[in-house]
C-alpha cells in the first residue's frame, strides 16, 4: 500500500514547475553560478523548468554574456527581466 502512495507522489511532483529567479549583475560572480543552474535544468535530468533572470547592469561586457545565454544551448529556458534601463 506505501508503495502505491509514492507513485501518487512522484506523479504529482511531474506536474509542478520549478522557476528559478536570477539576480543577474556582473558576469564574473555569475559564469559560475549558470554553470549549476544549467546542470539542473529539466533537459539535463533535473528539476528546473525556466530561468528568469533580473537584469542589474550596464556595462557592455556583462550584457554581452547575458545575451550569449540568451542565445545558447538553453536560451528556451531563459527569460530576461528588465530591470535597469
């Protein structure tokens, strides 16, 4: 009978979604931080649906590799906030 439980369980984790909301500044504290977020994106064999990302910056070069994410391998899980203009 316990068995039967955590098959209900485990079907009804598959129906809840996992957004994960990024506070996305300088590209040097996050190149890594993406790194792990992309490992454990669903695609991957784990539990994250969607990336959204808070844009906070500027500068060119920390845009720029937000736009390299925005239009890699997992930019379709990936949406930008505008947060700063």
């Amino acid at each position: 009978m316990e068995k039967k439980s955590i098959k209900n369980k485990s079907k009804n984790k598959s129906k809840n979604k996992v957004a994960l909301l990024v506070f996305y500044g300088r590209k040097k504290y996050s190149k890594m931080l993406f790194r792990y977020i992309f490992r454990d994106l669903k695609c991957n064999g784990g539990i994250v649906d969607k990336i959204f990302i808070f844009k906070n910056t500027h500068d060119e070069s920390d845009l720029e590799f937000l736009s390299s994410l925005q239009n890699g391998k997992f930019g379709k899980y990936i949406e930008i906030i505008p947060g700063v203009r």
